[in-house]
C-alpha cells in the first residue's frame, strides 16, 4: 500500500505533463488545469491506498476518462473550445520541448534571438501535436513524452499494443511532416 509520501510525490511528479496532455487535448489552459485536478482527486480518493507502482497505469487511464467526460460536457453546452498558447518554461524541470537546448550551449548561453526562436520552434511544435488526431496525440504522448512502453500505453488507452504502434507511427509521420512543411528541421 502507498504512503500520503507516495501519492503526494507521484502527483507531484506529473503535474506538468499531465497539465501538458490535458492542454493539448482541450486546447485550454484553464479547462486543462481543472482536468489535471479533477483527475489528481479522483487518483487519491479512490486508489490513494493501492501500491505506488500502480499509480502511474491508474493516473493516465483516469486523466485520459475526465478529458473525454470534458469533451461530453462541452457538447452538450455546445461552447466553443479556445485555442492554447504555448508555455513558457518556469522551472528546471520542465517538459522536454519546453527546455530545448540552443545548437551553441546551453539555454543560459543562449542570446535573446536563439531563445526566441528556441520558443517558436516548441510553439509551432505544440501546435502541430494539437492538430493530430486525438487517438493518435494520446499515443505519442504517452508513449514519447511519458516514457511509457507499448503495453502500458494499450492498457491505459484500453486498446491492443498493435493499435498503439500504428498510432504512434501515424503521428510521427504527421509531424514529420508538418514541421518539415513549417521548416523545423530538428
């Protein structure tokens, strides 16, 4: 059984890609920051107690259920859903695109003009990811930007590892792609 220790470092540990996730699928900075909530809540209330290792399965399967239960609230309100703005970094560990190193050093060495064009680069990045296709997001993004393997993403999106291979695959095309066509080359 986990420890309140546990639980607190776990969440504490996911926050920001869970914030980066839910952002990218709602494409709204606050409604991501309700979901991250609603999903850390429902994590401690309802599997605090269960054993560390499980949480991360647990945590991903519950945020992915509040941005679909999202997703139903909004059509039935019919509101429309805005468009995100990219992050800026704010902390030492920051997301892996938000903490892109300039080709001359490091991101303290970095002049005005490469960490501008450092930001533009993540900006046009995020919203390339933004335009996938929701399965196909889902997929990259737990597979690339949460490290999980192939049977732990099929578990959490609930469909076969195969699925989740071909997701993947579709979307690194599609960025590919995508940021080929904007002149990101990377």
């Amino acid at each position: 059984m986990a420890t309140r220790d546990e639980l607190s470092e776990f969440l504490a540990s996911v926050e920001r890609r869970a914030f980066k996730q839910a952002q990218f699928a709602v494409r709204d900075p606050e409604a991501a920051l309700d979901i991250v909530q609603d999903a850390m809540i429902k994590l401690a209330e309802s599997y605090g107690s269960r054993p560390a290792n499980e949480f991360p399965l647990l945590f991903t399967r519950i945020l992915q259920n509040v941005i679909h239960d999202h997703f139903r609230r909004q059509k039935v309100r019919s509101n429309w859903i805005t468009l995100f703005s990219a992050l800026t970094p704010d902390s030492e560990d920051a997301d892996p695109l938000e903490t892109l190193e300039s080709q001359a050093g490091s991101v303290q060495a970095e002049s005005a003009v490469d960490k501008f064009e450092r930001e533009q680069v993540v900006a046009i990045i995020e919203e390339e990811v933004g335009r996938l296709p929701a399965r196909q997001r889902e997929a990259f993004l737990m597979r690339y930007w949460e490290e999980m393997d192939v049977a732990e993403t099929a578990a959490a999106m609930g469909c076969s590892e195969g699925s989740v291979k071909t997701h993947c695959s579709r979307a690194t095309q599609a960025l590919a792609k995508a940021l080929r066509a904007r002149g990101v080359t990377l």
